[in-house]
C-alpha cells in the first residue's frame, strides 16, 4: 500500500499553478496596448521546469502502476465487496457502484499522466516555433 493522496494533489495543485500562470500571461498579452496574438507562455513552463516542479509527473508516472494494484486488491477486498453491497442494498450507493469504481477510478487516474505528456508536446512545439 501507501498514501497515493498526496501524489495527486501535488499534481493537481502543479496543474492549477500552471494554468493560473498561463491565464494570468494571456490576460497580460490582451491588455497590453495593441494586444498581441502571441502571449508569451512558454514563461510560465519554463519557470515550473526551472524550479524541478515537474518532478512531481514524474513521481506519479512512477508510482501509478503500484496505486492501480493497490486500488485492484481493495476492490477485491471481502470486507469491502460485503461493504459496498450492504450499501447498495440500503440504497445508499447505485447497485454497480464497485464495478463503476473499478473502471472509472483507473480511467481518472490517467489524466494526469495524459496531461504531463500533453504539456511536453506543448513545450516541444513552443521550442520549434521559437
């Protein structure tokens, strides 16, 4: 096991960051006299790879394929399968809820790795167009 919590927020909260950043650089460009159709991003990644804030990706690439097996084993957990049917039964959870749960959960997990290499193909282009 471990705690595969705080990975996803470290990402989540990097991923916000830089957005917030991206944001703040087009909102820049527009108000500028004139605007400009290129604002000027690529500071806003290259300040987060400066500062080694892409290790946290990386980090969570590395560890995704452990949190998988142990999301797989807690689903498969007696006590949990027992739990979650109790629940659907009592009609507090939709009757295929540990089904959803293993399907969906390992699909949302994904994002962010999708997004870690969608960035770096973002910065690779960026790089070539500059």
């Amino acid at each position: 096991g471990g705690c595969y919590i705080e990975p996803i927020m470290d990402v989540y909260e990097l991923s916000v960051q830089l957005l917030a950043s991206i944001e703040e650089m087009v909102e820049m460009a527009s108000e500028m006299e004139g605007g400009t159709l290129y604002p000027q991003i690529g500071f806003s990644f290259e300040e987060v790879a400066e500062n080694g804030e892409f290790s946290v990706y990386i980090f969570y690439t590395q560890n995704f394929s452990s949190a998988l097996m142990s999301l797989e084993t807690l689903l498969k957990d007696p006590e949990v399968i027992s739990y979650f049917k109790r629940l659907s039964t009592e009609g507090k959870l939709p009757k295929l809820f540990k089904e959803a749960m293993q399907y969906m959960v390992p699909k949302a997990l994904m994002e962010p790795i999708y997004h870690f290499f969608y960035y770096f193909s973002v910065m690779s282009a960026m790089s070539k167009a500059t």
